[in-house]
C-alpha cells in the first residue's frame, strides 16, 4: 500500500489565509519531500526534509516532521490565488528497496 | 521548465500495441525514474535508473520494461497494452542518489482504445 497519505483530501480557502496539509507514513524514511502539481502537469520540487529535521522554512512554505509520529505537515502562509494546485508528500525509504512513495495529494483551492 | 524532456506529449493507441516513451533527463543528473499517474492508483513509482543501471523497481508490470542507454537518455516501453494503462507516464531525474530532489518532465499522456 502507499506509505504517504495527505490529508485532507481536498482544500478550500480564502486568498490571505493559511493552508495546512497533513502526511502520515508508515515505515522509517531517510527523508520527506514535498511537491506541487498544477492540473495534467509534472510535480515540481517545493521542500525536503531530512530524518533528524523537525522543522524547514522556504518563503512561505514551512515543513515539520514528526518521526515519532511518522507525519510531516505542509503550512502555506497568505495564500494565492497561484497556489491552487495538489500537494503531494514523498517519502524515502532508508533501507529496503530504495523508492520513492508518494502520498495521494491534498488539492487545495483558493479562493480569490 | 523543470530541464527533463519527454516524448511525445500524447499517444493514442489500440489495445495489445506497443509503445515507446522517451525521456531526456536535465544535464549532468544521473539518476531517471519512471512514474504512472491515473486518477484511480494516484502517482506510482515503476522504476529507477541510476547511470545506465536498475536501480530500484516498484509497481511496474511485467508488460512493461525500461533502459537507460549510454548518453543517459531513458526509454519505458509499454507492450500488450490495456485500457488500464491509460495514464500519465512521467519521468524523472535526479542528480545521483535517490536522496535527492526529483525534477518532473511534463509527461505522457497515453490513452489506450
């Protein structure tokens, strides 16, 4: 099964406010990555943090991690009409077969 | 523009074809993956090539198969094609190791008849 599951499935909200979007996986990582998609086209690469990370900022986007609890959670501060797009979290295995499992995606509207 | 290339853009085909996707990895990155995106099984992982080697494999049927030839450039052949293989197919690079961020090609849109 799919080790990345975001939550919500789908999200609604104003332009100006926050948009916070959650992944739980379930066997130990190396690191979580999370990417934008916009309709039909490719991921693009938004924020990776490592294992024994608890926290990254990137303008206004910020990831925590939580490797007790195997979840990472998305904030997108003053949100944009341009953010509407899926979000997707990716985690790397740190042993095993190396691979990339991806959640199923948090869509996110805002609002204008 | 994300520097990874993939042809065609759309490919439009009979059930038990076969087809080829072709992907260009950005300059200087090692590593291609291979991923199918349908509606019903979200973004899966097929397959991974790092320098001209597998590297991992994930949900890729057998039907299916992919090489990394010497300049770099990957190809995912698809053959006895179903309605299920119906999809996006997108590529990936990376600079080496897995570890590391993904660059997205703008994928393949395969529609199986």
């Amino acid at each position: 099964s799919q080790q990345g599951e975001e939550d919500p499935q789908a999200l609604s909200i104003q332009e100006g406010e926050n948009a916070t979007m959650n992944c739980s996986y379930k066997t130990s990582i190396n690191n979580l990555q999370w990417y934008r998609q916009n309709s039909g086209r490719g991921l693009v690469h938004l924020i990776l943090i490592r294992s024994n990370e608890r926290e990254k900022h990137s303008g206004r986007l910020r990831v925590t991690l939580d490797t007790s609890k195997k979840s990472s959670s998305l904030l997108i501060t003053a949100s944009r009409a341009a953010d509407t797009a899926s979000y997707f979290c990716a985690t790397v295995r740190d042993s095993g077969t190396y691979k990339y499992i991806f959640g199923t995606g948090t869509r996110l509207k805002v609002l204008a | 523009d994300s520097g990874v290339t993939q042809t065609p853009k759309h490919l439009i085909t009979a059930t038990g074809q076969r087809v080829t996707l072709r992907c260009s990895p950005r300059s200087g990155d090692l590593s291609v993956y291979w991923y199918q995106q349908s509606l019903d099984q979200g973004l899966q992982f097929l397959i991974q090539y790092y320098n001209g080697e597998e590297r991992a494999k994930g949900n890729i049927l057998e039907r299916f198969s992919a090489q990394q030839f010497p300049d770099l450039h990957s190809e995912l052949n698809l053959s006895s094609l179903e309605l299920g293989d119906s999809a996006l197919y997108f590529c990936a690079s990376s600079r080496d190791h897995i570890y590391n961020e993904q660059f997205f090609g703008p994928g393949t849109r395969l529609t199986v008849l």
